[in-house]
C-alpha cells in the first residue's frame, strides 16, 4: 500500500467518522447524553487518542530507524566507490579501462538496486550482473609492474569487495513495510476518536475547520510513516542520481 493511498484512506475514514458522530449527535435522545455519559465517552476517546499517540510515534521511530540505516548504506557505499575510484587512479595508466568499466557498471547497479527495492522483488538481489563480474574480472587481472602496484590493487581488491558486501547489506536490511491489519487498526482508533469528537460539538464553520485540520494532520502523520517506510520508493526516497553521480567523468 503507497503512502498516498494509506494518507486517502486515512482521511476518508475520519471523514466518515465526523459524519457518523454528528448523525448520532441528531438521533440520540438528549437524555441519553447526560453528563456522567459524555464523561464516559471522554474518558474513553482520551484513552484511545493516547495509545494512538504512542502507537503513531513507535511507528515513526521504526520507519525512521530503517530509512536511516538504508540511507548510511548508500553513503557508505559512495564512498568506497571513490576510494576505489582514487585508488585505481594512483595506480596508474593501466587501470584505466578498469576506470571506464567503473562508470558503466555503477549506474546500472543503483538502477537495479532502486527499481528492485522499489518493486518489492529481490529474487535477482544476490546475483552478479555481467557489468559487475567484469569489473571483478577487470580488477583480477591488473599485473603490477613494481611494489607500490602490488600494494595499490591489494587495497583495490579489499575496497571493490567492500562495494560488494555494502551491496547486499541494502538488500539484506530489508525496509520496514506497514502491517495492514496493523495500520487498520490505528485508522480504526482515530475514527472512533473524531466520532467521539463530533458526537458533542455544536456543527458550525469553525469546528468543520478544525476537523479538517485535525484529519489532515493525523493523516499526514500516517504519510510520514509509510512514505519513510519506502526508502527507495515515495517522495523521501534517497536521491540516486547523486549516488550515480559519485565517479566524476575521466578527462
């Protein structure tokens, strides 16, 4: 479920829940509504509004938590690939279809890390492309020609499989998806609490607006959480371009 779709339904469903509180507010007797009633109804809408609260912030908490560890996968990986980068330029002319190799490989790689987090399927995750077994290819085969070469592809040997390895942990830390019976419930929670709501307001301009702004805000809540929840995917999602990017053009 996209967070758009989870912020619609979110809205429609305290929409609906105003919409009930005030049917009610006109077909129950007012001596049904008596003070010691009306407590009980607060009391109870209060408790709701309070676990909603903490259940919405917990959500947060882990949505942020799994985008945070997705988006220092992605640094991390941009950094070794200009260590790689840099290095093989020390190395020398010899390393330069190795360079080239480089910027084919890494913009086909984070198309395909996005477009399968995105989609959902990672049945290819942990399987090497035909760029990428190139360039390990590529890398094997340097012939240092002097001590300094030699040491120069150990580190560029240990650095390209730092790439790798930070590779499939963006695929091994699997995103946080929302639990649909989960989320239904909590949607459940608001619309009993704006049904409470609406259920003793007097209608007028100003509590409609009010409950406009209320929805929208509990519902963009809901947005924040499902949309954090995509790393890869949404209107949050990490910037790839500045990840394919990283390898400044040869000259």
């Amino acid at each position: 479920m996209t967070s758009g779709t989870i912020f619609l339904i979110s809205i429609a469903s305290i929409g609906a829940g105003v919409v009930l509180g005030k049917s009610l507010r006109a077909r129950i007797p007012a001596s049904q509504l008596s003070q010691e009633t009306k407590e009980v109804i607060r009391l109870g809408a209060g408790l709701l509004a309070t676990l909603a609260a903490v259940v919405i912030s917990l959500m947060i908490a882990s949505a942020k938590s799994s985008y945070d560890a997705q988006d220092a996968h992605f640094r991390q990986l941009a950094a070794y690939l200009v260590e790689t980068d840099q290095l093989l330029a020390q190395y020398g002319p010899g390393a330069i279809e190795v360079r080239k190799l480089m910027r084919q490989a890494v913009p086909a790689a984070i198309d395909r890390i996005w477009r399968e987090k995105a989609s959902g399927s990672q049945d290819t995750a942990f399987t090497a492309i035909s760029l990428a077994e190139q360039l390990h290819s590529a890398i094997d085969a340097l012939s240092p020609a002097n001590d300094a070469q030699r040491a120069l592809k150990a580190r560029i040997v240990q650095a390209s499989a730092e790439i790798a390895r930070t590779r499939l942990l963006m695929f091994a830390d699997s995103d946080t998806p929302l639990l649909t019976p989960f989320l239904l419930i909590l949607i459940f929670w608001l619309t009993v609490i704006f049904t409470s709501f609406s259920l003793f307001a007097e209608p007028n301009a100003a509590v409609a607006a009010a409950f406009l702004v209320l929805a929208l805000s509990v519902s963009s809540a809901l947005f924040l959480v499902a949309d954090l929840s995509q790393p890869f995917a949404g209107l949050m999602q990490i910037p790839k371009e500045q990840l394919r990017h990283t390898l400044a053009p040869l000259s």
